[in-house]
C-alpha cells in the first residue's frame, strides 16, 4: 500500500495508485481532502495534458503546489484522470 504523508499527515494513502515516470498517482477517493487547497498553479505536459495544483496544508502550514492532478488528461495519460501525486517534500513510501 502506497502512502503519501507530509509533517506526519498522511494525506493519501492507497493500494491502487498508478505509478508513472516514477510517481505514484493516487485515486481521489484516497485523498484526505482536509489536507488540500485549490492552488492558481497550472502547468503542461506535452502527453499528459494540463495539471492542476492543490496547496498542502497541514497545522496551518501551508506546501504551496505540492500535489497536482490531470482533470482532462490526454487519452495516453486515461488512467491518471483525477488522480493525485506529490512532490515538494510529501513523502511517498509503498
């Protein structure tokens, strides 16, 4: 089971994450949602599509863009729809 965890909060945790170019994207039903804010931050992936950032927030410490998601990936990245991965400090172990 893969978890992702920040300042000793998991904020996702899941045995069904799909791993791609080394992340592990987690199910949006796996998410703590307490632990995430809309963030303005948006990127491109030529294959992948547009990403959406969510801030980290966990005791009022706030990871600015540390989780993005694909919310209409391009049909290659399908299996991402939605799903979750971290960078910026989260910790991910399987």
């Amino acid at each position: 089971m893969a978890r992702a965890t920040w300042k000793g909060t998991v904020l996702a945790e899941s045995d069904s994450t799909v791993v791609v170019e080394g992340n592990h994207y987690f199910p949006p039903d796996s998410i703590n949602a307490d632990a995430f804010e809309d963030a303005s931050k948006t990127t491109h992936c030529p294959w992948k599509g547009d990403a959406r950032y969510y801030d980290v927030v966990v005791d009022g410490q706030r990871n600015a863009a540390a989780a993005w998601y694909y919310p209409e990936p391009k049909a290659a990245a399908a299996e991402i729809k939605d799903h979750v991965a971290f960078w910026k400090g989260v910790e991910v172990a399987d």
